[in-house]
C-alpha cells in the first residue's frame, strides 16, 4: 500500500496544515521510483517517437518537457494514476483552467529569472513585486475553479485538497497581505519629473497640473482619427532602459520611508514559490503538450483511448490502431489513415509479419512499438480498444546504414548489436525485429534468423518480427503469422490492412510488374529490334 512522503526538498518548510500531494507523474509512495531521463532512449529513432515528440515540445520547454517523454514506467500503479490525470485534464471544462494556470505560472517563472539578469536592485526588486501576485493569483485561481468541477482522478483531488490547504495556511495569507500593503504602499507615492534639454529632474509632486491631459484635450479636434493610446505602456517583461532605472532610483532616494517595506519583503520572499506548484506547472506541459499534439487527429476521426494495462499479462489486444507519426503526416496532407487490429492470447509471443513489399509491414511493427511505449508514459494511446503489456525495455532493430567508421561489415554490426540485445532483454521485455539480415544470403537469413527467433522465444519476450521468409511462421506455435493483404480486385493495390492468417508465399510482383510495364514480355517487345 501505498504510504504518505512528504515531497518537499530539502530545506523546504511545508506550510503547516498543507497536504502530502507531491506530483502528478507519481501517486504518492512512488516517487521514489522516479527514474527520468534526458537522453534519448535507442528505440525512439526506430519508432519515429523522435518525430512525434519533437513536434509535442516545440515552442514548448524542450528542455523540461524531453525527460518526461523519454521516460516510460512498467508499473501499472503509475501508469493508471497518469492516465486518470489525462482522463480529467482533457474534459473540456478543465482543459481550459490548466492551460491558463500554466501560463500564468510561465510568466511569473519569466520574471524571476528576468529579474536575475537584472543589474539594477530598485528594478528587479520591482519586477519580483509583479510575479508576486501573479503567482498569487494564479494558485487563488485554480483552486476557485477547479475544486466546483470536481475531478475524477486521485490526481487532481489530492491536488485540489493541497491547494485549499496552501491557500489557507499561514505563509501563503501573510505573503498576499504583505504584497497588498507593499503595493498600495509604493501606489502612494506621487512625484515630478523636469525636463530640460538631456537632463532629468526628480522632485517631489507639488500639485503642478497633468499637462498631459491638457495638452490632449487641447488637440482633440485636430485628431481625424482615434489614435493608440500610447500612455498606457504594457510591461510584459517589465523592461525599463537605463534613464528609467536611473529615474527610479532617484524616486526610491526621495521616499526611503515607502521603500524600506519594499526592501525588508524581497528580503523575506526572494523565494516565494511552493515547490511543489511549480513541479505542477511543468509536469501539467506533459499533459497538456500531448493533448494538444492529438488534438487535430481526434478532429480528423481518429481514436484514441486509455489503454487497459499489466506488468504480469502478456495478452495483448488492438484495435483501430494506427502508426502516430505517419498518421500526423497523412492527416495534415488530409489523406486517410488505415487501422489495423492485432492481438496474442496464451502462449502466443511473436508476431511474424510477411507479404508483399511495401505493403505497411514495417509501419505496423512501428505502431505495435509506439503503442507499448506510449503506454508506459502513461499517455493514451492511438485506437479504439487496446490491452498492452507493460515490459521493461523496449528493443528495436531496424536497418541501418552501413558506418565506414566502425570498421564493421553491415552483416557483422547487426549481429553485435543484436547480441547486446539478446544479453540485456528479459522475460519482460519486447523486442521488434524488422527484416534483420538482408545483407546476406538467403540460406544464411533463415538460418540466423532461426537462431535469433529461438533465443526470443526461450526468454519469453513479446514481439514482432517482419521478414518475407514465411517457414519462419511456422518454428514454432508462440510465433504468430500475419500478412499484409492486396485489393481482391487489383493484386498491385496495397490495402495497407495486415491480418492475422497463414502465410501465403505471394509476393505479387508479377502484378506490380504488369501495372508498370516491366514484364518479360513487355520488356522483349519494347527492345526488339
């Protein structure tokens, strides 16, 4: 069972009163499981996840985002705790709340490490000021609105729990009224600026009148058209040049009574963020980055579902699933997407995919590798129903270019990094093999490719292995066959549909031959003299 961490970081003082929530990638008692990562795991280039995941992260945090994606867990706990959290954060209701929260906290994140960068103390004292309570706000917020939508996930309960409980503690009460009477305090202060030729003078206010009224007011009718209104300046970063800084600090000479407040709360509150909230904004990036990526498939028609998960079963059952990056690809073309099913009962553990070329074999051995990763994110994944098994490692060999400077044959390198595959895989894993030793002869295929398929099968790994060497189908019954199937009407048209029968030995060449005029005798006819 799981028991109750405190997760705050060394040296952080929880709020008294402040509940035990600590995340929303792990429930809680298992954050200490947590294992990210920021290199990229091996299968990712494979899978084409380096495609998919570098679309999910641009012009998002990358560098915050990466780990999370490349970071998958087979411990079914945390996978159906996550999945939960999508479940509520991609409500309609509460998707709009988190994305706000996120960029308020975003900006407040900004500021401080704008104020970092800052050489001028009155200018970055004010800057923090201004995250203040925004941050502020931002918690106040998320609380008011989420808690009313009640949130089904463990997750956001015990997030909705911690945030009453934060915002009524001590500390937090204390730092909004410190900042409000900090602000009215600086508000107060009234003061003049005289200008003549390349100097500035600041004064105290002495009831002098706003000629910049006077002077609009006197212009009005002049105006043929309504212009912007250029006074009302926004400081979205709170930037001030060098004669700005240099007129508030001689604004802060002037009434060191008014700053003084300010100088002893930066003091106090130079941290001023719970920890555990700003892990929250960026561990909801996550959430949100992904929905997002989805979000124009699902408009498109396509499925997407909460996949039924286990560490102990190794049934697998698919259905409507697709490749994800091709099928962001094809649906930004606008074209349509084929679905495939699959599925292992029992002892079944491989499945053996043959037939003719170009017919979406290898797309499906990549689908069949997303799915089980993006599982174990804890991410829903492409199709209508789908059961997986969450394995440990996930290893991919797919063909790779011959590398001049490994010194190595293209036959040789493939065997040493499908040994080092063969060392590190356990009962547990799965492993995709896809048309390994084309470099050599054919007597030789079938022979190493018995010898790999042997060894997979006495380890008990789940996988999928395309090959157009159909005896392989039948080593042995764990090994499922699975064909790619041709249009009944037109055997050169690829159905891109794979299915689980027999296989047949029918490359249908001759018909692909015939449709582009390359047979033996459209060739003799063509040449003959």
């Amino acid at each position: 069972m799981a028991t109750e961490t405190d997760c705050s970081p060394p040296g952080t003082a929880r709020p008294d009163g402040v509940g035990q929530f600590c995340s929303l990638m792990f429930p809680q008692g298992l954050e200490s499981i947590r294992h990210d990562t920021s290199v990229q795991p091996e299968c990712f280039t494979d899978l084409n996840l380096d495609q998919v995941v570098a679309a999910i992260v641009t012009q998002r945090d990358e560098a915050v985002l990466r780990p999370y994606f490349y970071s998958r867990y087979a411990h079914e706990d945390v996978v159906r705790y996550r999945l939960s959290i999508f479940q509520d954060i991609a409500r309609p209701d509460i998707l709009p709340v988190m994305t706000s929260f996120c960029e308020d906290m975003r900006r407040v994140r900004l500021d401080i490490d704008y104020a970092t960068r800052i050489y001028s103390l009155r200018h970055q004292q004010m800057v923090l000021l201004e995250a203040c309570p925004m941050y502020c706000s931002a918690v106040v917020n998320l609380h008011a609105q989420l808690a009313p939508l009640q949130p089904a996930s463990t997750g956001l309960k015990n997030l909705c729990g911690y945030l009453g409980a934060y915002i009524r503690s001590a500390p937090f009460s204390a730092l909004r009224q410190e900042t409000d009477a900090v602000q009215a305090g600086l508000s107060s202060i009234t003061y003049a600026m005289l200008f003549r030729k390349d100097k500035v003078t600041v004064r105290g206010y002495l009831g002098e009148p706003e000629y910049t009224e006077l002077v609009n007011e006197r212009f009005e009718r002049f105006s043929e058209y309504a212009a912007p209104d250029t006074l009302k300046r926004r400081f979205d970063d709170y930037g001030l040049n060098h004669i700005e800084e240099a007129i508030l600090s001689f604004v802060a000479n002037l009434f060191p009574e008014a700053f003084r407040p300010l100088d002893d709360y930066i003091r106090r509150h130079t941290i001023f963020m719970d920890e555990v909230l700003a892990t929250l904004e960026r561990e909801l990036g996550f959430f949100l980055s992904y929905l997002a990526y989805i979000a124009p498939l699902r408009k498109r028609g396509l499925a997407f579902c909460y996949p039924d998960v286990s560490s102990t079963c190794k049934n697998v059952s698919v259905a409507g699933a697709f490749d994800l990056a091709l099928a962001t690809k094809l649906a930004a073309r606008r074209e349509s997407v084929v679905v495939n099913d699959l599925f292992l009962d029992g002892d079944d553990r491989i499945l053996l995919v043959s037939g003719p070329n170009q017919g979406g074999k290898t797309t499906f051995a990549r689908m069949f590798g997303q799915l089980h990763f993006l599982a174990g994110l804890g991410c829903p994944v492409p199709g209508l129903h789908v059961r997986l098994f969450l394995g440990d490692r996930i290893f991919t060999h797919f063909e790779r270019a011959e590398d001049i400077t490994r010194l190595r044959s293209k036959l040789e390198d493939e065997l040493v990094r499908l040994k080092g595959t063969c060392s590190a895989m356990t009962a547990h894993s799965i492993v995709i093999l896809n048309e390994i030793f084309n470099s050599t002869s054919l007597e030789d295929q079938v022979l190493l490719s018995t010898v790999i398929l042997e060894k997979l099968l006495r380890a008990d790994v789940l996988g999928v292995c395309v090959s157009f060497i159909d005896q392989l189908t039948r080593l042995d019954p764990k090994i499922v066959s699975m064909v790619t199937a041709v249009s009944d009407v037109d055997p050169a048209r690829r159905t891109f549909r794979i299915e689980r029968r027999p296989a047949d030995g029918l490359a249908y060449a001759l018909s692909l031959a015939q449709k582009h005029g390359v047979t033996y005798e459209r060739l003799r006819a063509r040449i003959r003299p």
